[in-house]
C-alpha cells in the first residue's frame, strides 16, 4: 500500500479552499451540510490509517499481546518507515481516541447539567430565566428541546425582534445543528488539519439559523438588528467569548449578510467557480481519502491473516 | 394546650398561605422543621408536612430530598433557582460554545465598531424579502 496509507493524514488540506471560500458563496445550509460530511469522513478515514499504523508499531513492541507473526518483515513493509510510522501512531491514536472521549463526555455533561438546572420550571419550550447576564441558548435533548433565554436579553429586543431571537433558536433545534457542530469538533480532534472546518462550520450553522428565522419572521433586517442589539448588549460578558478569530468577527459578518441580498439555494455550486472548483477539490480529496483507506485496511487485513499462523 | 386559649381554627388555604409566606422568607430550599420553628411552633410539625405536601400537589411549592427529608421551595422562585443554577452551569464552562449553540459570541472592540456602523447606515424601512 506504499505511502497511501499516509494520505488521509493530509488529503484533509484539500478541503481548505471550500472551507475559506463556502460560507461566502453557497447557501449556509448547503455549506454546513457539506463541509460537516467532508469533516466526517476525513477525518475517520485518517483514524482508521492511524489505527493501521498503530498495528504495525504495537507488534514491535516487546510483549505485546498480539500474534507473533504481526511483527514479521512482510507485515512491517506494508507501511513505510514502519519504525517511525508505527511508533508514532501508537501515541497519536490515543490522544485522538482520549480528546474525542473526553469531548463527547463534556458535550453530555453540560446538556445533562443545563436540563438538571430547569428541572423545577414548568416544562415549556421557552425557558424564561430572571437574570442580569444577557444570554440565550438552544437546548437540545432531555424530556424536550428548549430555548433558554434570560429576562435581561429580551428587555433590550423589540417583540418582532425578540421572535427573531426565538426563530433563530427554534431553527438551531429543528435541524439539529448540535448534531454538525459536535461532528466537526470531533473531526478537528481526529486530525488537527480539519480545524478550519470546525471554525467555518460552526459559522454557517449560525448563518443557517438566520436565515431560517428571517424566514420565520419574513424580515431580514429584524434579524439583523436582533442580532445586533444582542451582541452589544452581551458584549463584556465575559464567558461569551469565541477568541482567535481574525477580524471582523462572525457577528458582524452575519449582521452584513443579513442586511444584504438573501443567498441563493441551488442544488450545488456552479463547477466553474472558485467555490465551485473548492467543493470539487474537496469531494475529490474525500474520494481519495476514502480510497486510499479502504485499500489500505484491506491489504492490511489480508497481509495480516496471511501471517498469522493457524 | 391545656393553659392556650384553643387557638381559633384556621382555614387550609390561610394555613398554606402561611405556611408558603414563610417558606418565602428563607434564604433558599428551607425543611419542614425550619418553617414550624418560623411560624412560631403554633402548627404541629405533621400538619406543616401536609400542609407542604398539599402546596407541592398544587405545584406551589417543589421539594428535593436532603439527607434523610426533604427541602422545600416556593415555586415562585423556581425560576429565579433555575437560572442561577444554569450561570453556575455556563460559568463552568471555559468554551461553551462547544456544546450550546447560543445566540450571539463576543465582539472584539473593531466588531462593535463595525456592528454599529452596519445598524446605524442601513435604511430603517427598506426592507425588501424574497
């Protein structure tokens, strides 16, 4: 299998360009749902290489418990700079195996506690909090999804803007946006080189929710200005920042591209486009990425059983 | 009792209010025994938990076990409960960002800027839809 098998380590670089170019150019549904399948797939595919390198470095290892025939010359050829390789996998696989434990554990636990803190209020979908912190939140899970918002941040929004507001959160439920946002930070933990679709995700999910409640409220501009009105108000709060990320920040980019045009939907991107061009890019680095892992984990499979004595 | 004057009997639903005013001016969830202690002792400790219990029926009041009994609070103060009980919960997460899609991120002092610059230079009434 030759180099291949490292391939999906890298073939997620290939996904940068529509990772850049999609939150300006294709519509933010089209985009989450793209770049959350790309970052899926990317990033089992570099697991599983992982998972084959490891094999090879674990049988190095002096007692270990897999079959002795695993350390044999034809096994160790099958990946290059086995000694290396394997070594190396060995720590890295169970970073990406710890991190994605240790996220899924949190992601649980913050649900579970959010649900546990509401458990006395009468079980409305809308979770009214008497609090001096401007916030507000969709919560999905428990006995039922609920919108969490504080009396503080609904005092400074006008009614059609406090609608917005609840749109914008009842859209986060209705399509499970916490389902991509957690795909995507998970690949991010799986390989490092997917982070910037982390970031762009976690982007057009918001951008998704706005223009589903633009639609909701049939005005852009209530959107746009709830928005607004929120992140002012909330702004020094100090546990509400998403730091590291270049200038301008996502508010304003979702203010700006509420207040213009709405984006087009279409099935998908023009092919001669630069948005058009990065969306092939990446589907043909997902392509290979899968490619390349199936016919690494097969001929891993078959040299394996080939030297395991029976 | 032989020495009182029998006291004059009292209604159940000026019991639970009583009973609920009471369980208002503790600082928090309070128990059984410390809403008989404030209303005096004049109730015996039995009729305080029937009289809870009838307010807990009526969604009045919500109790938790503690220990071996149970704590009590108004219901009106549910919600005030709830959410500093949900800051305890945002408080402790660094990035909560991770988990809970919430509605709006911090700005950076160039986004405020730019944020009001975008509010403020829009027409207010133009607002053309698809």
């Amino acid at each position: 299998m030759g180099v291949f098998v490292f391939l999906p380590l890298v073939l997620p670089l290939t996904a940068w360009p529509v990772a850049r170019l999609a939150e300006q150019h294709l519509h933010p549904r089209t985009a989450t749902r793209l770049l959350t399948g790309v970052a899926a797939v990317m990033a089992l595919c570099s697991t599983v290489c992982l998972a084959l390198a490891m094999v090879v470095g674990t049988a190095q290892l002096p007692g270990n418990p897999l079959p002795d025939g695993w350390s044999d010359p034809e096994v160790r050829a099958a990946v290059p700079y086995d000694e290396v390789a394997g070594q190396a996998a060995i720590p890295a696989l169970c970073a990406v195996v710890t991190a994605c434990a240790r996220e899924l554990w949190r992601h649980g636990r913050v649900r579970r506690r959010a649900h546990r803190a509401l458990a006395g209020l009468p079980g409305t979908s809308v979770a009214v909090l008497p609090d001096a912190v401007p916030y507000a939140y969709a919560l999905p899970g428990g006995r039922r999804d609920r919108v969490v918002v504080t009396t503080a941040l609904l005092a400074c929004l006008e009614p059609a803007e406090r609608r917005a507001l609840f749109a914008h959160e009842r859209a986060h439920l209705a399509a499970r946006h916490h389902r991509f946002l957690l795909t995507v930070r998970l690949a991010a933990l799986a390989n490092p080189f997917l982070r910037p679709l982390r970031t762009a995700v976690s982007y057009t999910a918001e951008r998704w929710a706005d223009e589903a409640a633009a639609g909701a409220v049939g005005s852009r501009r209530t959107v746009a200005t709830a928005i607004g009105k929120a992140a002012l108000v909330s702004r020094g709060t100090p546990a509400a920042t998403l730091a590291g990320l270049a200038a301008p920040g996502p508010v304003p980019r979702r203010v700006a591209a509420l207040l213009g045009p709405a984006p087009a939907v279409r099935r998908r991107p023009p092919v001669f486009t630069s948005v058009g061009l990065a969306a092939w890019g990446a589907a043909v680095g997902t392509a290979v990425s899968v490619m390349s892992s199936a016919n690494s984990a097969v001929t891993m499979f078959l040299v394996l059983k080939a030297a395991t004595p029976l | 009792m032989a020495d009182h004057p029998r006291p004059r009997r009292r209604g159940q639903g000026e019991l639970e209010a009583l009973v609920l005013s009471a369980l208002r001016t503790a600082d928090g969830p309070a128990t059984a025994g410390w809403v008989q202690e404030h209303l005096g002792g004049d109730l015996a400790y039995t009729t305080v938990i029937t009289i809870l219990t009838r307010l807990l029926d009526k969604g009045a009041v919500t109790r938790e076990r503690a220990g071996r009994s149970f704590v009590w609070t108004p219901a009106a103060d549910q919600a005030g409960l709830a959410a500093r009980k949900m800051r305890k919960v945002l408080d402790a997460e660094s990035d909560r960002e991770a988990v809970l899609a919430s509605f709006v991120t911090g700005l950076e002092p160039d986004d405020e800027r730019l944020l009001r610059a975008l509010l403020g230079h829009t027409p207010a009434d133009g607002d053309e839809e698809d």
